[in-house]
C-alpha cells in the first residue's frame, strides 16, 4: 500500500508542475448567433449598377478670373519696339533756300535724293492761288483723296501765296504730260506756266530718316518760310 501512496503523490507533484509550467490557453471566443441567416443570397456582381462618377464643379467666375489675372502678372512684358526710320518729303519754295536745305541735309549726314531741282524749273504745273491758306489746304485735301501726294501748297507770303503747287519742270512737254495725268485723276483746275517770274520751288525725297534727324530737320523747316517738311511713302 505504501507504494501506491507514493505513486499518487508523484502524480499530483507532476500535474501540479505541469499546471504551472504550461502556456495559458487562449480564451474561446463565442459568436453571437446569426440574425435573419434565411434571408441572406448570393448576388452577381456583373449585373450590378455602377455608381456614377460626379465630375469636379468648375471654379467659380472670380477664381477663373483671379487665376487668368496670375496668370498674365506671370506674363513677362514685352518689351517695346524702337521707333524705325521713315521718309520724308522736303519742298522749299525758291533757289536759295533749297542751297540752304541742302547744306543742312548734308551736315546731318541725311541720305536724299532731288525729286524737283530749282535751279532746272523752268516750267511750273500749279493750282492757282485760293482764297486763303485754308482753302488752299482744302484742296490739298481733296488732292490727297484722288491719290495724288507730290504737292506744295505756298504759303511764303509772296506773290503766289495760297497758290497749289504739282510739280516743276524743265521742258513744256514734262509739264504738258503732269497736266493730262492729272486730269486723268479729276484734276481740273491744273495750269502751266514758263514766265520767268514763275515760282521755283525745289523737293528732296530724304531716306531713312532718324527721330533724332527728324526734330533737328522740323527745327530747320520752321526757319524756312514756307518751306514743308512731310513724311511720305517711302520709294
């Protein structure tokens, strides 16, 4: 009997040794029962309404236009042009001034060329004088209208003061030849004259003229009495 004795108390030793030497076990965890499990079905997925994508909204006016306002103060400026050359007509009513303009024209290293010598008229195709320099311009104006620009109106204060000047010639024949072209135009008040006392006005077309040339040139021109200074296509 004293061996059974011993025999149970070893058991007990060894199962309390185990008991505490082994890994607690983890709690069992109990689900709730299912709720409604009869009603529950499968479902194809391919026959299922896609949900439709809703597009961003567009910014309001005020961003648009805050965002534009960015967007041109990001904008570098361009930067301005300079001003280019252009061509100008110089008519100068007698010999003397024109010996003038030439000097001037040469000092300010200015590229012309002589469209009307005074030295070579002898025959002047002109508008008679007008009433006044204001009837005179007029009919510069309507001069401009028919497309006709090569003229000078007088305005020296001499004898030919408001008179309307088409151009200078040496022979009869050159003039005779502006007259019919500018009837051809509707010009009909156009009259040639080869007295001596005829005006003898002299024009120089100048080429790629500078601003700089240009105000030192208008400074001269007011100097000349009756002289005009134009721009004019460039030919």
């Amino acid at each position: 009997m004293k061996w059974l004795l011993v025999l149970l108390v070893l058991a007990n030793a060894g199962f309390y040794a185990y008991s505490q030497l082994a890994p607690a076990a983890a709690p069992a965890v109990v689900l709730p029962p299912e709720q409604h499990a009869d009603k529950l079905r499968l479902v194809d997925v391919s026959k299922l309404t896609p949900v439709p994508v809703i597009a961003p909204s567009p910014l309001p006016a005020s961003a648009g236009a805050a965002s534009e306002v960015a967007a041109v103060a990001l904008t570098p400026t361009p930067v301005q042009p300079t001003a280019t050359a252009v061509c100008l007509r110089w008519t100068v009513p007698s010999p003397e001034q024109a010996q003038i303009a030439s000097a001037r024209m040469a000092a300010l290293k200015v590229s012309e060329r002589t469209l009307q010598s005074a030295e070579q008229a002898k025959v002047w195709v002109y508008i008679p004088p007008l009433a006044d320099i204001e009837a005179a311009k007029r009919k510069a104006e309507e001069l401009q209208g028919l497309g006709i620009d090569d003229y000078f109106v007088v305005n020296n204060g001499g004898r030919w003061q408001n008179a309307v000047s088409l151009g200078v010639f040496s022979t009869r024949e050159a003039a005779d030849r502006r007259v019919v072209a500018l009837r051809d135009k509707g010009v009909r008040s156009a009259v040639v004259r080869e007295r001596d006392d005829t005006l003898r006005p002299a024009t120089f077309l100048l080429s790629n003229v500078s601003a700089t040339q240009r105000a030192q040139l208008e400074r001269s021109n007011r100097q000349l009495r009756g002289a005009q200074l134009v721009e004019t296509v460039c030919r």
